[in-house]
C-alpha cells in the first residue's frame, strides 16, 4: 500500500496548481489531484499540475462532480453529450497527470433516494464513460458516498450485479456519514476494491483527522492487506481541516505507523 494526500484538502485556499506544490512538503508516496473547475479539464492543464508536483506520482483525478456528473444521464441528448464532453476534458488532464483512476461520485440524491437500479441508461453510459477513460489510460472507478446513489452496502451490490467489471472506491468518512459500517462497504465492494480515502470520525457526527476520532486504523490496513488490497490510501480531509500544518503530519504519521505495524 502506498500513502497518499488529496489536492481537495486545501480547496479554496490555494489554487490547484498550489496545492499540488504543496503535496511535497507532505511524506506520501503518491497523491490524488481535485480538479475544480471547467477550466481545468483539460490536457494542457494537467501537465501544468503534473510539473508541479515533480516526483510525486498522481493516482487518480476527481473532478467537482457536481458540475457534470449528474447530467451524464440526463433526459436530453445534448445534456448528456455536453457532459460526457467535460469527463473526457478530466481524462485529458489526468492523462497528462499519469493518473490511472477517474473518481466518479454518480448522480447525487437532490429530491428523492435514487438507487443505481434506477438510474436511467446506466449501463449505455458507464460502457460510453468506461471507453473514453480508457482511451486516456485511465479506469472509473465509482465511490461510496452519502449523497449520492452508491451510498449503502446494497446499493454497491446492486451496482456490482448490474455492471460486473465495475471497480470502486472506499470512502471511510462517507460510510459513516451514510450511517454503516465502512466494513460493510468493504465486503460489498470485495475484489473490485481499487482506491482507498480515508478521514476519521466520532459518533457525535463529527469528522477527523486520523488519530483524533474512533477509527482502529491499524485494524482497517490488516484487512485491506489481507484483502490483497496493494493501492492507494489517500487522506481527504475538508480544507478547514488542515490549516494547521502539524496536525497533518501528525495524521500522517497515525497512517503510515498503522500500515507498517499492521498485524
């Protein structure tokens, strides 16, 4: 397993490029890059940030989603040609990146509960999406999260029944915020687990920074290694989590000890 840091922990703080520079001064073996905004879609843009952040290698790109994501199923035609047009603009920068991973949060539960089972063209779409990331090089890969339609164990199920070589991600904060287990999760996802995000919580509802809520980290990396599990395992703390510099890397240290004393 190789630690990382996501460039969304100093969102609207430092511009992406920045935050990629400032991932140095981090110890992590790899990162992922939290792509903004429309302007940065695009190839010329990820070499930008992939200059910045010299050595340290980029996993996965994930795009504000909220800007598109949802319009990838969308009712019209054009809707969703317009959209798909903005995720292959991510898969140019992450491309440009070395990424492997496209971090894909699906269509979010604005009015009602949406399950994948109903989300319209599912299977057209995710085949169309799956294609243009592999045309850069890169893979989808669909994230637990609490807002959005793959946010319970069943729902990663239903997903892996309708689409068996789709590939995930674990998102430990969103689990706890959709009210499971994110061991739960873990069993549902099985062998299709690909990218790891990690945040600590308390069961007052309020989230951490590794080593200051309930999470046994030393427990969780003994299951993903006995999983198999040999991939990313990326902090993503909210931005106003990280103002301080030596909480950090204290978090970090939280990490990297659970993952070389795991037993």
């Amino acid at each position: 397993m190789k630690l990382g840091m996501s460039s969304a922990s100093f969102y609207g703080r430092l511009e992406t490029e920045e935050a990629a520079e400032y991932l140095l001064s981090f110890p992590i073996e790899t990162c992922e890059i939290f792509l903004e905004t429309f302007s940065e879609y695009t190839a010329a843009f990820g070499s930008c940030v992939r200059e910045r952040l010299g050595h340290l290698p980029c996993a996965s790109v994930h795009p504000k989603g909220t800007q598109f994501e949802g319009d990838l199923f969308a009712a019209s035609a054009r809707q969703r040609q317009d959209a798909l047009h903005l995720f292959d603009g991510v898969c140019a920068a992450g491309e440009a990146l070395g990424a492997s991973y496209y971090v894909f949060h699906g269509p979010g539960m604005i009015r009602r509960r949406i399950t994948p089972a109903q989300i319209q063209r599912l299977k057209p779409v995710m085949h169309d999406m799956q294609q243009c990331a592999e045309a850069h090089g890169m893979e989808v890969l669909w994230e637990n999260v609490s807002w959005c339609a793959a946010s319970l164990p069943e729902h990663i199920r239903e997903i892996r029944d309708l689409l068996p070589d789709m590939h995930f991600v674990l998102d430990t904060k969103q689990a706890f915020q959709s009210g499971t287990d994110p061991y739960a999760i873990l069993d549902a996802m099985g062998d299709a687990l690909r990218h790891v995000h990690v945040l600590d919580y308390a069961p007052t509802g309020e989230l951490f920074l590794p080593g200051r809520g309930i999470v046994d980290w030393r427990a969780l990396m003994c299951t993903l290694e006995k999983r198999g599990y040999q991939g990313a395992v990326i902090l993503e703390p909210y931005s106003a989590m990280t103002t301080d510099e030596t909480r950090v890397h204290e978090s970090l240290r939280v990490l990297r000890d659970a993952m070389e004393n795991r037993t």
